[in-house]
C-alpha cells in the first residue's frame, strides 16, 4: 500500500523515492554459516572429528546450530554440492588446533579431502586446507607461538579469498563499514566484534557459489534492525538477493554477494511477535477491495484492488495523462514467513518495467490494521516515511507522512469508489 502512494507521488511531482542519509548500522559475528547437502555427513565432521557441540537438530525446520569455542556455526540446507577449488574466490571456515599434525592424520583416516598442497608454514601459523563433505573449502591450522593454541580443536573463524583487494575493500569497509584491524600481505584483517574476518588475496576467478543451489561458506553478520541496515547498505550499492528480509528459523535474513561471487548475509534475531502480531491479518485488508479514482488536472488515475484470497490481497492501477496512458502497477501485499509485506511494481505503457526498480519490486512491511486502517512504515527511506490508508464511506484517504528537508510534512490523496 505504501508503494502506492509512493508511485502518486513520484507521478505529481515527477520523482523517485531515494534512501535518506541514516546511521551506522552496528555489526557483529551472529554466527558463521554452511550450506550443506547432507546434515548427518557434516555432522559427522564438524562434531565428531572438529569437536563442534550440537545444541540444537531442528533440520525440519532448516538448520543445525552448533557452537565451538563460544562461536556458533549454522548448517542449512543446499541442493548440490560446490565445486570448486582453492583458487577459485571462496568464502571458508577457519579452525585452530593444538596439534595440525595429529588432526591432519586423523581427518584423513575418516576420508576427508585435503588439497593436494602439503601442510603449509609462515612465520606465525602452520595450516593445511581441507573441504567438507559438501565441497565447502576450510583451513585448519597451528599457531606457532604455543601461548595462542587453545586446548581443543575450535572455530577460529572466516575467511574471504578475492581476487582484487582495492575491490574487496570498497566493498567490506566503504560499503558494509567494518574496519581494517591489520595489513600483513595478502591479508588483511577486518575488526568485527564477536569473530574474526580475514580478507585473503590469493583468488585467481570467480567464486562457484550458486546461492540457492550449490553448498555455500559464509559470515551472518547480526544487525539490531535489518530494514534499517537493509536501507543503508543499499545506498553504498549492496546489492542484495531478496526484495525484502525473510524469516527463517530465528532469524529474519538477507544475503547478497561480494564483487567477487562470495555470499554475506546480514540477520537480525527474532524477538517473541516480531512481525507475527495476530493483530495483522490479510482479511483485515478487505475495505481495499473494489474500483477507485483519482482525478488530477491532467487525467483520471484507476486503482483497483480485488479480495484478500488465501494469503495475499492484490490489484492493479492505470494511470492516464491528456487522454493518453502512461503508468500501469501491479501490487499485492501478502503473508509470507511470518510477516505482511506489500510488493509493488511500475511499469511504461507497453509493459516495460522501470528500470530503478531492476533491482525487483518496491516492498514495504504492514506494521498496523484496523477496522478500515492501514498503516505502512519504512523508518529508513526518504520521505514519506509512514502511509496511512483510511477508508470512510465511499471514499478512501492515503496519508503520506514524515520527515522531508524542510520539516515535518503530510500529504493526502484522496480516491472516491466507482460503482457498488
């Protein structure tokens, strides 16, 4: 509903809605993530030889959540294995021994796949690389200086390998904001709380990871408001996979991928009735339902909404100018993960769709309902930042409300219905 109104607007006065400047948003390690084909393989990995916890099997519902060292690694579900190798940009999870020798040996009386390289030395660090039963690559290694060693082999953390570090870290620090912690060519180490990343120059060609399809590595890095994060990050060029946060688990989640092919994803816990209120319900949206008009100096605008059916509610708006068309949108506010969330999509006469919007369809969450009320907000965008719709008799109200630069400022439209 809000995008409606966001499309009168922009149509009056001859613009597209922009992010507004807003705040840092705060990042920290939520968990680092594998996608895997099978969870009884990489259980059998990541507890029984890498000394992984279970704490919780909720497979049915997408995930396996272990800790290691105070860090928790997720397992989810993915359809193929990843092929790749480890000249191929690639996000891997990192673990720390106390003895590589002895865990080297041990993984490879099990059958795990080490790359053909030997265990490799630097100044500060022995490491081998190895990959998981779904292709994931990983390192582990020994520290040399035996005061860093822990007492069991532990998740240590991530690590990014990239073909171009100028690139990754417009990308890593100017975009997502983390900070460089340390340079000791070719790695660079970002300072993020709650877990390490390291950036690694070593990537000759693109990542293999088809996100959705083949295994995948990657950090979850946890925000408290993933839509404000969302908002930010979109404008320093994120692109991200989803048109909106999706609700996984006891998450809400987004991913989207470095320039480099490697997955990020950004998640913000769920908090009992996050998004879920009873209070919102596709059936409450039915006096949207029918034939409405809008008139403006220049031609009538025809929105019509059809009957919520199932989880969704949906319709259509053509727009005319000196008699002529020259706006059409499709729009639908649905039910989907626990949440009510409006999609709209513009379109040229002809059915081309805008192309600011190549990224996907506007959306917007639904945050209150009532008896003939609506209400849509989106704290981070520009302004308008709230839409109310309102419905009275025959006539229903939009209200676009919210911070602009010069202040405070509302702005109605006002649609009258067409026939019973």
């Amino acid at each position: 509903m809000r995008r409606v109104a966001i499309a009168v607007v922009a149509a009056v006065v001859g613009w597209v809605s922009a992010m507004a400047p807003a705040s840092e948003p705060a990042m920290r390690v939520g968990a680092v993530r594998l996608g895997v084909t099978d969870y009884d393989t990489s259980i059998a990995l990541y507890r029984d030889l890498l000394g992984c916890q279970v704490v919780a099997d909720a497979r049915d519902d997408g995930y396996v959540y272990m800790l290691s060292g105070g860090k928790a690694l997720v397992l989810t579900p993915a359809t193929r294995a990843l092929e790749t190798s480890f000249d191929r940009a690639h996000a891997r999870v990192n673990f720390s021994t106390p003895d590589l020798d002895e865990a080297v040996a041990r993984m490879k009386r099990a059958g795990v796949r080490f790359e053909t390289r030997p265990v490799r030395e630097v100044s500060w660090v022995r490491y081998a690389e190895f990959y998981g039963p779904s292709g994931n690559p990983h390192t582990i290694m020994e520290f040399t200086d035996p005061a860093r060693r822990p007492e069991q082999t532990v998740l240590a953390g991530c690590s990014v390998s990239v073909s171009d570090m100028d690139e990754a870290l417009k990308f890593y620090s100017d975009a997502l904001g983390l900070e460089v912690a340390s340079r000791n060519p070719p790695l660079v180490s970002m300072r993020i709380d709650g877990g390490s990343l390291t950036l690694d120059h070593d990537a000759k060609e693109r990542a293999a990871t088809r996100f959705g399809e083949t295994a995948w590595a990657g950090l979850a890095l946890e925000v408290d408001d993933i839509e404000h994060a969302m908002g930010v990050l979109r404008e320093r060029g994120v692109r991200f996979l989803e048109d909106a946060p999706t609700h996984n688990g006891p998450v809400y989640s987004l991913h989207a991928h470095d320039p480099f092919g490697n997955v990020i994803e950004i998640i913000q816990h769920v908090t009992p009735g996050d998004g879920d209120s009873p209070a919102l319900a596709i059936d409450d949206l039915a006096f949207l339902s029918g034939t409405w008009r809008y008139d403006t100096p220049r031609g009538p605008w025809i929105e019509i909404w059809g009957p919520p059916m199932g989880d969704a509610i949906a319709g259509m708006m053509h727009a005319t100018r000196d008699g002529e068309s020259w706006l059409y949108e499709l729009f639908t506010v649905q039910e989907r993960d626990g949440e009510i969330r409006y999609w709209l999509r513009h379109f040229d006469p002809g059915l081309a769709p805008w192309a600011s919007e190549s990224q996907g369809p506007l959306n917007v969450r639904l945050v209150e309902v009532s008896e003939n009320r609506a209400v849509f907000e989106d704290p981070a965008r520009d302004w308008p930042q709230r839409l109310v719709y309102e419905r009275t008799g025959d006539e229903l109200v939009a209200s676009l409300e919210g911070e602009a630069e010069e202040g405070a400022r509302t702005f109605e439209l006002r649609f009258r219905r067409v026939g019973g």
